[in-house]
C-alpha cells in the first residue's frame, strides 16, 4: 500500500479502538470516516489483492454476510463488517481493522452497490431482494433496480449470484448486451430464495405490463422478461447444488428465509471455488447475529429476538416466529424512518390466535393498525412488564431498528 494508505489505515484502527474503549459502540463508522478523511482511496487499496465478496439487499443481508463469510472461511481468513456498518465507511474500517486477508465479504447499503462496486472491484456479488424500506428517504424499488443494472453495466467481469425470484432483482442482473459498446451480458449464477413479499414487483421494470405468478414462476405479460431456472434452490431442510447433490442444512438461525439465505452463502462460496461439502457444516456456526435471533432465558420465559424493518421482512418474522405470545415494539426515530404508514402494508392476520403485546414509541400507530386488521393486542408500557403479562414458555420479540435495540439493551447487549 501507498505510505498515505498505511498511515490512514493505522489512523482508522486506533480512533476505532479508541471509540470503542470510551463505549460508544464498536468504532467501525468513526474509524473508516477519519481514515477516508486521510486518503479518500483507502477503500480501494485496502481492497487490492483481495478477493471479495459483496452481499446486498433490503432484507437479509447481514445474516446472508455472516453465512457467506463462514463458508468463504473454508479457504481461509476473511475479513468482514460483521456488526453491519454496511456504507463505504464501516467497509474501510472492516478491512484495516482485519489486517492483510486473502478474502473479504462485505455486507453493502443498497444505495452505495455501485460505490463500493467500483472501490473494492470485488470477485462476486450477491444481489438479494428489493422491497420497499423507508419510503420518506429511501429510493424506490424500481429506481433502486436501475441503479443497480446502471453499476453492473460498468462492471461485466463480476460474477453475479442473484435470486431469481425477485423480478426486479432479476432485471438489475441482466443488462442486455452492448457488444459495440464492449459491454458483455454479465454471469450470472440464479439461486431461489423464495420471496413471501409481492407487492413491489406487480409490474414489469422493463416494460410496465403486469407480471403474472403461478406457483414459483413468474413472468411477464409484455415482454420476455420471467423468472430463470435457478442453480441453487432450497429443497426439504437441505440445499440442492446446480450438479443435483442434495445437501443437508443444519443451521442455528431459523425459518426457510434463512435457508435461503444458505443456498445463497453456498452460491458465494462457489464462486471462490468452495464445495458445499466442505462449506455446509460451518454454516452450523452462526447463531445470532448482532442480536437477531438470540434466545434469552429471564424469570422463566425463553425470549427471541427477532429484527423486522419494513413489511417484507415483518411477514418474514411472523413465518420465523413460533405460535407463543408475542410482543412487537415500533419506534419511529432516526434509523428507523420518521414514517410509519408502512405498518398498514403489513398484514397481522398471521398474529391472529396468539397474545399480541404491543410496546415502543410508536405503538399506538401500531394499535390503530392491528385494531384495523381485528388483531386483539395489549399495550405494556416497559420490556419488562411484557415479560410477566405472559406465561412461562416462549416469548417471541419482534421489533424495528432502534426498538429491538432498546430491547436488545434490556437483555444486556445479548449477541
Ligand atoms: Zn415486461
């Protein structure tokens, strides 16, 4: 490395370590900041001579990371933003922080795929899901797509590993082919995660006619564009690989969401030359992640936490989560989004059955919304107080941003 990438490097390193020892959170943000502050390309040359991975998405992608991370692990030590500082700026401390490594996967922002594409020049990236997420900021769905397919136009020697479920996914991976303009059509490897969540891919990116489903396939009603046969898919409690071998998964986390995310890790680890023979087992490793499902033993109840930001990822969690009384907590600051109409995209009615509390600074918007939806719900007033409105046995928490925070800070900072 350039001495002006050393010496930012070291920087970044000793102000994260210095944030971290004062407790204000793991330092990855303020020590990839003062190092770009430094040299602007620290990004870029602590990436070379790296292979890397990028795993981007709206949902699932910290855990998708965490997976892949421990599959690549087959081959030897990868550096990771594993707490999910997820911009340019958690990406340059993950880096310095993790020394000289062979391999790298980085959990990206939507937003900044093309930024970080065009900085790390990674080996593959991993395209998950778009869904609608933070509307009174965040880009919409099909503006996301474009930026996407507009970033991987530019970068055609990357090998793509996107699901082939998500139409708008699908678009974003498959620029057509500009041979005069020396633009090749990317490769692609397609998995099937499976995608609960339809309503932001109703109509056609490419041509604005309505997209029809039958069963997991989808198409077009205006234009070529359908779902592709996918390579890896979810099968049973397994994998299936593209030569047909069935693998077995035993994973920590739960719901099929995460076996898809999985088969995606496996995808991944593939295209640095991994066997999912030799990967499958580690996945066992992870359990929670940052929090996100953790299990808590407290006066009796076991609680576990579960993460859901917006509405595709809430009908995630109400899959993931076992029929046991349930508290959901929404707040409404900062890194939540200020808006929470988006409650009424979700439908509750899974809820329906089992005892619903209801907390969070937010949650009497989320009270009109289950009252619309006929789902019987009580209010507690502290994370406590929901513990003891319910019997021993199950509690499943699930929570947005900040409030899962909040709850996760209640249980002491549990991983
Ligand atoms: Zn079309």
């Amino acid at each position: 490395m350039p001495l002006r990438a050393k010496v930012a490097s070291s920087v970044s390193r000793t102000a994260a370590a210095l944030s971290r020892a004062a407790g204000r959170g793991d330092g990855s943000v303020i020590g990839g900041w003062i190092g770009l502050k430094i040299d602007p390309d620290l990004l870029a040359h602590l990436s070379a001579g790296r292979a890397i991975a990028l795993v981007s998405g709206t949902n699932g992608k910290t855990t998708t990371t965490r997976l892949s991370a421990a599959a690549v692990g087959v081959l030897g030590r990868v550096a990771t933003n594993s707490f999910g500082a997820n911009m340019p700026t958690g990406h340059t401390s993950a880096l310095a922080k993790a020394g000289s490594t062979p391999y790298a996967v980085l959990e990206v922002d939507e937003h900044y795929l093309a930024q970080v594409l065009e900085a790390t020049e990674p080996h593959v990236v991993a395209l998950l899901n778009l869904s609608r997420d933070q509307l009174d900021r965040a880009k919409e769905v099909a503006m996301m797509a474009q930026l996407w397919r507009a970033a991987l136009v530019r970068h055609t020697d990357v090998r793509v590993v996107a699901n082939a479920d998500d139409p708008m996914v699908v678009w974003a991976a498959t620029p057509p082919a500009d041979p005069a303009q020396g633009v090749r059509p990317p490769h692609v490897t397609w998995f099937s995660a499976g995608q609960r969540w339809h309503d932001d891919s109703w109509v056609c990116p490419e041509c604005g006619s309505t997209i029809q489903r039958s069963g997991e396939q989808w198409w077009c009603t205006g234009c070529p564009l359908r779902r592709p046969d996918a390579q890896w898919t979810v099968e049973d409690d397994g994998v299936l690989d593209p030569t047909g071998a069935w693998h077995k998964v035993t994973l920590q986390l739960p719901g099929k969401v995460n076996l898809g995310n999985a088969a995606t890790a496996l995808a991944v680890a593939a295209e640095f030359g991994v066997r999912p023979v030799d990967a499958v087992s580690r996945l066992h490793t992870v359990s929670s992640v940052a929090g996100r499902y953790a299990q808590v033993d407290r006066d009796g109840r076991n609680i576990r936490l579960l993460l859901a930001k917006n509405p595709a990822s809430w009908l995630e969690a109400f899959d993931m989560a076992d029929e046991a009384p349930t508290l959901l907590s929404i707040n409404a600051r900062d890194p939540d989004g200020l808006d929470t109409s988006w409650l009424f995209d979700v439908d509750f009615a899974p809820l329906r059955g089992r005892q619903v509390l209801i907390t969070g600074d937010r949650a009497y918007d989320l009270a009109v919304r289950l009252d619309v939806n006929g789902v019987p719900f009580q209010h507690v007033r502290a994370f406590g107080e929901a513990v003891r409105a319910v019997p021993p046995g199950r509690l499943e928490v699930i929570a947005n941003y900040t409030a899962f925070q909040d709850i996760r800070a209640e249980l002491d900072r549990v991983n």
